[in-house]
C-alpha cells in the first residue's frame, strides 16, 4: 500500500485564524470586530482526523503557535521521522482526540527545541497507549534551561511528567541536550557537526531540497 509524504517543507510562523460567529478551542484569541479571531488551529504540520500511512520526514517547522506537528482521531500507521521542531509557543507536539481505534504511529528521531518556559513538550487529549503511539525514541529534546520537559499527564505533576512518560515506555534511548544549531537567530537550523542528535540516527536534513521540486527523485 502506498503512503502519503510530507517531506523536505520549511514551515514557520503559522497563527492561523477563525471567522466563526465566536471563538472555538483551541484558541487563546482576540476578537478582530467580533468576526476574525487568532490564534486557531496553528500547527505547524497538522494531520487531521484519521490519517493513514502518512510519513512526515525532513521538515524543519519553527515558531507555530500551538506546536509542530498535529495528530488526531482513528490514527494509524503514521511514521514521524527526522523532522526538526523549534519554539511552539504552546507546545510542540500534540496527540489531541486519539481514539481507541488509533494504531501504530511512531514519533522517531527528531530534534525538538523550544526556548519558552511555560510551553510543553507535548499536549495530549487523552494518555496514548503502546497500540496509538506504537514507539516515541530516539529523539533529542532541547527544553529550556534548567527545566525538564513537561507533558500533561493527568497522573503525573509537570515537573515529574516526563519521568512517567518514560516509564510508560518512551523516550527510554532519547537525549535531553543542545542540538547544535548552526546559527538560530539567522534561521539556520543546520546542525553542527558535534551534534547529538546524530548518536541517534538522526541524517542530516538538505536544506537544498527544502522547496517546489524537491519531491523529484
């Protein structure tokens, strides 16, 4: 069976937002005359209910308001993989409305980065089992200084989030550390070549191929 790819995309800066009669959530927004409201549904990449076999590889997404990456409802097969993830205001990645019916999606090898302290590291809807979320390692996460990450488990405080998320089972081979960054406040997300990420398996993402023609192959 085929798979649907998103590959080699530079996403930043997505706010979105609604021309509703009222502001729906997930929203933090302002009012513009009462019709046009932000933010809303500002994801970086965001697969909507149901998404099958799709492989997110080799994007770099940066600066999105409610995370990176969007994933929800009867998920299943989903593969997302050596992606570079920077600043979600809110949070970084987000698992919101994952049913029971949500199989096999793995979160591997990635690089997450966020600077603010009150942001998450990941906002879920409901605690993921290992049927939804079949694997999350071998990832490098960047948290503020002095600050673990946070994830919000209904069983767990902030500050021991993460720790009970590893012992549910992920991240047991992740890294917590500077990734490396060429130079951030130019925009360049190249890594250095010390960088940890790749003890992981992580390949270097070519930023050539970022942009229109670089799913020619």
């Amino acid at each position: 069976m085929l798979r649907n790819i998103i590959r080699y995309n530079l996403v930043r800066d997505v706010v979105g937002c609604g021309a509703y009669g009222r502001p729906t959530q997930p929203t933090a927004g302002t009012a513009a005359r009462g019709k046009i409201w932000t933010p809303y549904y500002g994801w970086g990449i965001y697969l909507d209910w149901n998404p099958v076999r799709t492989t997110v590889y080799g994007n770099i997404v940066v600066g999105n308001t409610l995370g990176g990456i969007m994933m929800l409802g009867d998920a299943k097969d989903n593969v997302i993989e050596n992606n570079i993830f920077v600043d979600g205001s809110q949070s970084q990645i987000c698992y919101l409305s994952m049913s029971d019916k949500a199989r096999g999606n793995r979160f591997v090898r990635n690089i997450v980065a966020y600077t603010d302290p009150g942001a998450l590291l990941i906002r879920i809807g409901r605690r993921p089992d290992r049927r939804s979320l079949a694997e999350s390692d071998c990832n490098l996460f960047f948290p503020p200084p002095g600050r673990d990450p946070r994830i919000d488990l209904p069983e767990a405080a902030p500050e021991d989030s993460f720790a009970k998320w590893r012992q549910i089972g992920y991240e047991t081979r992740s890294i917590i550390g500077d990734p490396q960054f060429v130079d951030t406040v130019n925009g360049d997300y190249r890594l250095k070549p010390d960088s940890p990420a790749y003890e992981l398996g992580f390949q270097a993402i070519d930023v050539d191929r970022i942009g229109p023609g670089s799913l020619a192959e």
